[in-house]
C-alpha cells in the first residue's frame, strides 16, 4: 500500500476525500491523532485504574514494579487482557439469548420465521438428547429451551453442550487442569469477579481463567447460537454475491442492518421482497426499497440469501462504516450489536441517515429511534424500520448529493461447515487438520 493511502479498500480512498472536504472525522482522523499521544505503559498492558489507590504503572526504572495493591506486570497484563475477554464473551452470550429466544417464539408461531432447516432441527436435538419423534415446531421449543439453561448451567451441573460437542480427547485434560467449563453466565460472573482488586492477582490463574472462558463462549453459547441461525434461516451454502459500496443506488429507499444479530435484517427483507412495500417506497418518490448487508449482520445475510433487486449485497467492513454513510444513500442505519461506533451522529446529520437501534445494548449517540427487541414484534420492528427509511428518504433525496464509489465486486459467500465438507469431503479435512496441513485464516 503506497503512503499516501490509509485503506487498501478503494472505496473507503475515495470517501474520505468527501469526509475531509466536509471537515468530518473518521476512524482514520482519529487515529492519526490518537497515534501521536499513545501512552506507552497502556500498550504495554501495565496501567491500571480499577480502584481508587490508582490509576498505577509498572515501572522498573522509577522502581515501581508493583501496583499499589502489590499486583504485578504480568498479572495486571493478563487481568486488562481477561477483561476484554469477558466483554466478548458476554456479548457472544447476549447474541445467543437472543437466539434462543427468537427460536423458541418462533416454534411458539409468534414470529414471522419459520423453520428452514429442519434436519438441522433434527440433528440438533438428536446431538443434545431430545426426542426427535415430535412436531417440528415441538423440537425447535424444546432446543431453545435447552440452549437457554446451557447458557446458565452451574458448576453444580454437566453441561449437554460441551458432552456434545467438545472433543474427547480434550475432556480429561480439561478437567484436570479445571479448564472444563460450564454455562456462560456463570464463567463470565466468575471472571469479572475475579478482576476485582485484591480477588486474583496470579497471571497464570487469570489466564485459566481465560481459556475456561473461551471454552464456555464456543460450546454454550456459540455453537448453538450459530446453529439455531441456520435452523432459522437456513445452513449457508456457496453462492455469488455483490459486495462494496457501488451497490448503492441513490434512487432507492435503503436501509442498511449494522451489528451481528440478524432477527430484524430478515424479517426487513421478508417484508421488501413484498410488492406493498415496494410500492410504498415508490408512492414515496423512489425506484424502490433495498436491503444492504453492513458488517456482520451483512454477512449473515449475504451467506444465506441470494442477491438480487431487493437485497443488494454487502458494503464492507466496519472501517468502512463511515464512509458508506457520506456515500448519501443511506436512508436508514438499523443496529443491534458490535461495530456500531460512537460517532455516526455527524454523518446521520451531515448525510441525512436515520439511526435505528433495535437491541438494548446499542447506545450510539444521535439515535433517534429505539426500538427493544422482542422476538413476538420483530415484524412490527420490521415494519417500523421500512417506515422511518421511507420518511427519511423524502428528506434525503435531493437534499443531499449522492457520491457512490464504482465499485462492485463480484464474491462467494456460504461457507458453512456442511458445504465445506460437501466439497471435499471430511475424509480428505480431517487428516489434513491432524497433520497439520490445513491452517484457516480470517481476513
Ligand atoms: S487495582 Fe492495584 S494496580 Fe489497579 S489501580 Fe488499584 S492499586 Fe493500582
């Protein structure tokens, strides 16, 4: 990348050209400026202000080798680093919440889903011991239920997921190292207890801790979170996609879903792909309403619907947050989870985009419309969602001049495990991961 760049995504070049005419900041801005005053001990890992006797640093040379508690810089490293442990966790615990709820309203028919994949279903229930000889709307009830108690399962208890899923050979040794976990909110409440001053202060201990955490997070509340997403909406298969911010037309009411959880996301599109809403938008003045994927919520879209006139793709990742918002095509920015940063507010003001948040843990400033989510209401959230893009676009177009950086690429999505093992087959994947030859990576 030549030094004159800050992005290697072309789009986001062109943009923050916009950006900086119109005197905005940016992640970019804020960072230059960040760089200049990074304080040295924080990089480290070694400061600490979680009690009044701080904020501490380590520091050798000026002999303070030890907090004023007496912790140390290996333990106070490892507790900063625990703490950013937990806040993911927790957060992969409330996206499985959410889940399972939304699972079981809709085994309850009080949603607008309906099953998709019900061998899924199936497989599920016969992995976690449910009888399969049900109704289907029996077995996704009774899953849900499972998958919830997991996520509080007590050291008092065996959780079903981790017997299930966890491999056998790691079991033992978890337990004798006390690795072995249990439900999420247990290890997350054991953690974030553990960080308090004076409660750990072992490095080795608070990176057990760690790992017990990691643990907790992939096989109570992960797994069955992703699972219930494909029961729900269907296991991602490979197809072509769109992706980048040449997929936004002016002319269209668009309505980009933000964040990871996509209860809103599909219930939207269920919604767009129907003539009445499509007509709504055009009595409006538009060409019609659009569904834009933006971060992981655009993902989990793109991976289990196909592109087309309603939903156009996805715009990029969440560097790309804020110029995909000075693009002027943006009607309305609906949020409910991670990479909803801080500072949309001058470009919902300076852009003309509606802010919608539809989880309580989102809390952007500038957002107008909240909205809580309840699985049994999804649909009226969908609906109220359409209703706020379609106002904003009578403010927006015209008012605003549209810049959309041409460029569109073409992508495959839908890399589930199954379509992964359909392509080549577990017989060739498995000893390629127990020698060693196959290593994944995340872009
Ligand atoms: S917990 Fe210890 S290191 Fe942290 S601020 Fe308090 S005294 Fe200082």
């Amino acid at each position: 990348m030549s030094e004159s760049r800050v992005s290697y995504h072309d789009s986001v070049e062109e943009m923050l050209k916009r950006i900086r005419d119109d005197g905005l900041s940016s992640v970019f801005s804020r960072w230059e400026a960040q760089e200049k005053i990074r304080c040295k001990f924080c990089l480290e890992g070694v400061s600490c202000q979680l009690c009044t006797h701080g904020p501490c640093r380590i520091s050798e040379k000026a002999g303070a080798d030890k907090g004023v508690c007496g912790i140390g810089p290996d333990a106070m490293a490892m507790r900063n680093f625990l703490m950013r442990n937990i806040m993911g966790a927790a957060t992969y615990g409330h996206h499985a919440f959410e889940a399972f709820r939304t699972l079981k309203a809709t085994g309850e028919g009080k949603t607008s889903f309906t099953i998709t994949d019900t061998d899924k279903l199936k497989w599920m229930c016969e992995k976690t011991g449910i009888n399969t000889n049900q109704d289907t709307n029996q077995l996704a009830i009774q899953l849900a239920e499972l998958l919830d108690r997991e996520l509080k399962i007590n050291p008092d208890e065996e959780s079903i997921m981790v017997e299930a899923f966890a491999p056998k050979k790691r079991k033992p040794l978890w337990r004798k190292l006390n690795l072995y976990p249990v439900g999420i909110q247990h290890e997350v409440e054991n953690c974030i207890a553990s960080c308090l001053t004076n409660v750990d202060g072992d490095y080795v201990s608070l990176a057990k801790k760690a790992l017990r955490l990691g643990l907790s997070t992939i096989y109570t509340a992960q797994i069955g979170l992703e699972m219930t997403q494909d029961i729900l909406f269907g296991t991602p298969m490979p197809h072509e996609v769109d992706v980048d911010m040449g997929i936004m037309d002016p002319d269209y009411v668009n309505i980009a879903f933000n964040g990871h959880q996509p209860w809103v996301g599909v219930a939207t599109l269920q919604k767009a792909k129907k003539e009445e809403y499509q007509a709504m938008a055009r009595k409006a003045g538009a060409k019609g309403l659009r569904i834009v994927g933006s971060i992981e919520t655009g993902q989990e879209l793109l991976q289990r619907f196909e592109v087309d006139d309603v939903f156009v793709g996805l715009m990029g990742n969440w560097l790309a947050l804020e110029p995909f918002l000075a693009t002027g095509t943006v009607d309305a920015l609906v949020m409910e989870e991670n990479c909803s940063p801080p500072a949309l507010d001058q470009y919902a003001e300076k852009y003309q985009v509606a802010l919608i948040s539809v989880s309580t843990i989102i809390g952007v400033p500038g957002t107008e419309h909240e909205m809580p989510y309840y699985p049994a209401k999804v649909d009226e959230m969908a609906e109220n969602c359409i209703e706020i893009a379609i106002e904003n676009f009578k403010k927006r177009h015209g008012a605003i001049k549209p810049m959309v950086p041409q460029h569109k690429r073409k992508a495959i999505a839908g890399f589930s495990t199954e379509a992964v093992l359909q392509a080549i087959g577990n017989d060739l994947l498995l000893p390629c991961h127990v020698s060693g030859n196959l290593s994944t990576s995340k872009v």
